[in-house]
C-alpha cells in the first residue's frame, strides 16, 4: 500500500501549477502507489482506440490522464477557496479531516 494521502476519491480540487492551473474538478480515482489522482476534465490525453466491442467504429478518443497529487489542492467547502488538509480524532475517536483555513469538517 501507498502512504496516506490528502485527497480521497469524490474530493473537488484545484490544479495548482501546469497547463491546467485553476481548473477545478471532481476526483474520479486514486492511485496511492503512484501518488497520482484522475480529476474530472483535467489533463486530457488523446487516445487511440483499435475497433472493439464498445466501439466498433475506433477512432481517438479523449480521456483524462493521472495528475499527481502535489499539483492539487482541495477546495474548501464553506469558502470555496483552495485550502490545505488536517486531521484531528472527532468525539468518537475517528480520525476526521478539516480544513486549515476555515477548520471546517470535509466529509
């Protein structure tokens, strides 16, 4: 297993540096080993496909590629603004996530 990371799938963030910078989107999938998330229109690749099944035409198709996880930043839910991560045990002795800049809970 990777090391434990910032951002959880389903998490809005912001690209913070590269050709996507300012981008907000969701995240679609993590890979902890790598340290590198899929995020919801972001770094868009294009892919060339051989005719199969699920597309019997082929073609290119357009798809987003992993951005790694130092070049995202959460996005704060109260503010809307990019925010850094804690975590702290909540009344029931979970860890629980909070923002640094408002110290509102993320889910």
């Amino acid at each position: 297993m990777g090391k434990k990371l910032h951002i959880k799938k389903g998490d809005i963030v912001i690209v913070n540096t590269g050709e996507y910078r300012g981008q907000q989107g969701r995240v679609l999938e993590v890979n902890r080993e790598k340290e590198r998330a899929i995020v919801e229109g972001v770094n868009m690749v294009s892919k060339h496909t051989k005719p199969n099944a699920q597309n019997p035409q082929g073609g290119i198709t357009r798809k987003e590629a992993p951005v790694h996880i130092s070049n995202l930043n959460l996005i704060d839910p109260s503010t809307g603004e990019r925010t850094r991560i804690g975590r702290k045990l909540n009344d029931n002795n979970k860890l629980m996530r909070y923002a640094k800049k408002s110290g509102q809970e993320i889910k």
